[in-house]
C-alpha cells in the first residue's frame, strides 16, 4: 500500500465504516451488514470487499472481516488474536505461548503457537500472520478456557494443561529447563486435581504426571499423594530429558522411574 495514498469512501462504505466505529465492533461479516441496513446479501458483500481493498477491512477467514478503524492507517498489523477468535476448527493456543498469556514465562514465542488434531488446515486468508500449528495426536480440549486476549476471546490451555502438555512434550514449552521455570512459577496456584483430570483424558497423560511429579520432586516442590497414586508402578524407564541433548546417564528418581539425565543443568536456568 503506498503510504501517502488517502483512504476512501463510497456513501455505503461510509455507513458501515461509521456504524463500526460507533459501536466499536472489532469484526464483521456480510449477514451482519444485511441485518443492520436490511440490504440485499450481494451489494453487503460487494461493500466489504471493497472496504477490503481499501485497507479498512482486512479479510480474516470466508466472509469475515476485521476493522482497521482510522488510527491504524489502515496498515496490517499481524495480529493473531483477531483470526484465532473466529477460527471454527478445534484448537487452542498453548505451550510457550499459552504459559507467557497466564505469566508462568517472561519469553513471548515469535509466533503463537495452536494445538490442533491432525487434519486440521491453516487457512488461507490467515497470510503470513504470526501462528504456528502443532498436530496432536491424542488431541483433547479437557482444561481449555476461553479467555480474552487483547480484546478477543480466545481458546487457551489453563496454567494446568499448559503444564501438563509442557511434560508430555517438553520441546514444545522450550525444554526441561523452560518447563522447570514454568512449574516453579504456577506450582503456588497449581490445582493438581485439575492436572489428573486432564491426564486421565490424554494417551501419555501419565507420561507427562511422572515427569511433574520427578521434577516437582528435584525442584522441592509440594505435590500431592494422588500424583503418585495415578502414576502408580511404571515399568519402562523415562529421561527426563531428551537423550539426543543430554544423554542418558543420570541418577534414577523413584518411584516415578524417571532417570534425571540432566542433573544441575535445568536448575541453573531456572536460578538465571
């Protein structure tokens, strides 16, 4: 867009411009022009698109379309939170970025990242805009809210599945030692009752309860009985952390039978 090109309107485009502005909507779709002016579905159509294309709408999915009200100049910003709030697949935005929303990280990911099942698409009119989907297999909305975000209502992890998915793929929240700030940070509000109902509901649920449980331990950390009894007997050993980074020696934590591969190393990041 040429910066010092002015942005125009038609008489019908400044209606719907002035009613968004007067009832300061954040988005809008053509059913809900045709609603409001009781114009015909085709011309509510061709206003948005024309508004579109000069820069005081931008087009966020099919059919809808988010305000750029005059302040912004009509210059892009990528704003995640706007295409989050209407994205009618299932996800939720969680890990790192679900962690820095509920303040268990100072570090805020380059790009938001969404859980999501497998097959499910970024959309096309979502542009380069700054979120990164992660496909998960044992997908599950249990400890999910809906909470507001710069003004949008979007789908976010509670502190507890946060952490929880945090254990069950530490790579994902930034490794053992990012997960061991984390846990240190939310483990004076953790509602451990609310980390056993998500795990029951998730295939490496009792995966991810024996990594809190063996960090909570090293870190000293308080944890209830139930942890332990939900865990129960584990068979196979389980690395703390990811043999590839740390290896695989290291001391044996009981009972979660998890082998604590990487020693003093996540406790110095945490202590930075």
């Amino acid at each position: 867009m040429d910066e010092a090109r002015p942005r125009t309107l038609g008489i019908r485009q400044a209606e719907v411009v002035s009613w968004l502005e007067a009832d300061r909507l954040r988005s809008i779709t053509s059913k809900d022009v045709v609603e409001h002016f009781a114009w015909a579905e085709p011309m509510a159509s061709n206003v948005l698109s024309d508004l579109a294309k000069k820069h005081w709408l931008r087009r966020v999915a099919r059919g809808v379309y988010e305000f750029l009200p005059a302040e912004t100049g009509g210059f892009r910003v990528d704003d995640p939170w706007p295409a989050l709030s209407i994205w009618k697949a299932k996800h939720y935005v969680g890990f790192r970025s679900a962690a820095y929303q509920h303040g268990l990280t100072p570090d805020r990911p380059g790009r938001v990242q969404v859980a999501v099942p497998f097959g499910a698409h970024r959309p096309r009119a979502w542009g380069e805009t700054p979120i990164v989907l992660f496909h998960q297999r044992d997908y599950s909305d249990a400890g999910v809210q809906v909470v507001a975000v710069s003004g949008w209502q979007v789908h976010v992890s509670s502190p507890e599945r946060t952490i929880l998915d945090g254990a069950i793929q530490p790579k994902r929240i930034g490794g053992i030692p990012e997960l061991a700030r984390v846990l240190a940070r939310g483990h004076r509000n953790l509602d451990w009752s609310a980390v056993l109902a998500a795990a029951t509901k998730l295939r490496r649920g009792r995966t991810g309860l024996r990594r809190l449980g063996s960090l909570a331990e090293l870190l000293e950390l308080t944890y209830p009985n139930e942890v332990i009894e939900a865990v129960g007997s584990p068979r196979s050993r389980l690395y703390l952390g990811e043999t590839k980074t740390y290896g695989s020696a290291g001391r044996l934590l009981k009972p979660w039978n998890v082998v604590d591969n990487v020693g003093p190393r996540a406790f110095a990041e945490l202590n930075r």
